[in-house]
C-alpha cells in the first residue's frame, strides 16, 4: 500500500514551520498564511472568526489536495489592518473562546458529578 503514514497527517517534520506567511505581491493587503498539518476544521473555524473582523474584507480557506496535510488561509484586509493583525486577532479570539468553552464545560461537568448522590 502507498498511502503514507498516518503520523504524518498531525506531525510537523523537523525544520518546518507550523505557519508561514507569504505577502501577496498584486493586491495591496493581502496575505495567505500555510498552515502545516491542519485540515477543514481549523480552516472553517479561523475563516468565520475573521470574517466577525470589520476590517476583513476576504477571509477563505482551501485544502489543495487531500494527500498534503495544510491548508492555504488568504486575508484581505482594509488599510486599517494587516493581513497579519487580522490573523493574529482572530487567533487569540478563539484561544479565549475555546478557553472559556473548557472552563464552562470543566464547571458543568463537575456541578453534575457534585449534584448526583448514589
């Protein structure tokens, strides 16, 4: 079988970047960032979070083939932000979001262990 590991799916290789930025050279800010090892899941999630971004004018995201494990974010935004600024607002937004989510699931999970009586 010449399917590749499956490791490789969620492994970054040694001396590759998670996330590399690549300025686009014919439109005015604009920018697609790679990220290494990620799929529709984080695609979706980080293009809805930019989209909340009054600055974004374009947030989308594409897997170019099921057998590279990345996928290709491009920004555009306003010139009151940077394709950078964008990225990493919306990259702390959801880190508070999903820290929040954990917290509130953590404190339903124990007030329901609490609540039961055997």
């Amino acid at each position: 079988m010449n399917a590749p590991d499956r490791y490789e799916r969620f492994v970054v290789p040694e001396g590759t970047k998670k996330v590399s930025y690549e300025r686009d050279t014919k439109i005015i800010n604009a920018a697609s960032f790679i990220i290494e090892r990620e799929e529709h899941t984080i695609g979706n999630i980080l293009r809805m979070q930019l989209h909340l971004d009054e600055n974004v004018l374009f947030a989308g995201y594409k897997l170019p083939h099921p057998l590279q494990y990345k996928i290709i974010v491009r920004i555009h935004t306003t010139s009151q932000s940077s394709p950078m600024q964008a990225y990493n607002v919306a990259i702390n937004d959801l880190d508070k979001e999903l820290d929040h989510l954990r917290t509130a699931f953590e404190d339903e999970i124990a007030n329901h262990s609490s609540a039961r009586e055997y």
